[in-house]
C-alpha cells in the first residue's frame, strides 16, 4: 500500500512539474527588455506607417480623403487662404490635408515663425553656432551647413551678416506623405553680408551695402506628434 501511495505521488508530481515547465515556454518569462503595457504598439521609426496606406501606395489617406465612406458629408468645406494660396491651387490642396490631421494649423502663424527660423539659421551659420544649427536644422541638412563652416574655420575666415527686412515669405509647395508635412517657402531678404580672410579683408559681398537676397527652404514635421518643431530639411537659392 504504500509502495502504491509513493508510486501515486511520484506520478503526480512529474505531471505538475511537466505542466509548469510547459506553462513556462508558452508563456515565458521576465527578462526587463519586455515592451512596456502602457506603449503597446511602437513601430520601428523607419517603417512607414501602415494605418489608412493604399496597397502599393506611399501616400497616407488623411482623415475623411475617401469620398466613397459614409462619412464624406462631414467634411469641412475647403477653407478660405486668401493671401496664402489661391483657391483650387496644390499649395491649397496641401494645405487642406495638413488641417484635416492637425486641425491647430495656422498657415500665417506658420510663415511667421519661418521668418524667424530663417532669420535664426543664416544668422547661426554666420557666426558657427552649432548648437543653434543642430536645433534648427535636420541632420543631412546640419551636416552641410558643418562642413562649410569647417572649411572656413581651416581658412581663417570670418562671416558678418546683418538682416535688414525679410520682404517675402511666402509658401511655394504644400505636400503631405506618410503624415511628414514638408512646406517650401520662398524668402527674399535684403541683408548686409561679407566674408572678411585672416587678415580682416573682404573678400566676398559687402560690409556696407545691403542686398536683395532670394531662397527657397523646405521645412518638415510629422503631423500628430508630440513635438511641435518644424526643421529645415531642404534649400535651394531662389530665382
């Protein structure tokens, strides 16, 4: 009888270590790299979001784009950007789909604050501030403006910039892919600017006069973020 009773007990207790151990593999266990229960879903930074993307399709479909939906018939009427973009144009369309994920958007507060990045940026470059570059800049864009400065730090050579007026800003391009907004703008400043050598001679512009001075920038920013920063991430002289 008890040689039956110990048989039991054995049989038992192999079956309940059998059963933790497949518990275990089933459900793992705690290793301190386990994605945190108040992030569910963190998508790799690279991967284009997938929500609202046609098959074969880059550009995301912004909320209430399909006309087909039912809820088509809630859709804002397009919006009045007198003095930004004229009625029916692309930089309206665009404009249009950056509102419809960030309702908050205000184009003329935008171009305002533009002026001052611009302002803010070639200022920063004059001198080789790059802790304010780096702020402003987005990395690729940052890279070049580094380099530059480099090779005329090697040079001895100094940059004097003097903003006079910023007599245009005004928005050229208006596009929305994969919920990044890049907005382009034209600037055409009148400025003070000379490159002085080692010696404090100028070498290029003029210390004295001021010049009309045309570019065309491209700011971006993910719509939806926590981070309300716009960054350079294109420029081109402008014609």
């Amino acid at each position: 009888m008890q040689d039956s009773f110990d048989a039991t007990t054995l049989i038992f207790l192999a079956l309940a270590v059998f059963v933790i151990w497949r518990l275990r593999s089933v459900l793992g266990q705690k290793t301190g790299t386990e994605r945190s229960p108040f992030r569910p879903v963190e998508r790799n930074r690279t991967e284009p979001p997938a929500a609202g993307r046609g098959e074969g399709d880059n550009v995301v479909r912004l909320p209430g784009a399909d006309r087909g939906q039912a809820g088509a018939a809630v859709q804002t009427a397009a919006r009045d950007w007198r003095g930004i973009a004229e009625p029916g144009s692309a930089v309206a369309r665009g404009l249009e789909q950056v509102v419809q994920v960030e309702p908050s958007f205000e184009p003329r507060a935008f171009l305002e604050g533009a002026k001052g990045a611009y302002e803010a940026i070639v200022i920063a470059f004059a001198k080789g501030d790059r802790k304010t570059l780096r702020a402003l800049l987005s990395r690729e864009v940052c890279e070049g403006f580094e380099r530059a400065i480099s090779e005329r730090e090697k040079r001895r050579e100094t940059v004097e910039t003097t903003f006079i007026s910023i007599d245009k800003a005004e928005m050229v391009s208006v596009e929305v892919k994969n919920r990044i907004a890049q907005v382009t703008v034209r600037f055409l400043s009148n400025l003070i600017t000379a490159t002085r050598d080692a010696d404090g001679k100028v070498i290029d512009g003029n210390a004295e006069t001021g010049v009309e001075v045309p570019d065309v920038w491209t700011f971006a920013r993910t719509l939806g973020s926590r981070d309300p920063n716009w960054q350079l991430v294109a420029t081109d002289a402008g014609g």
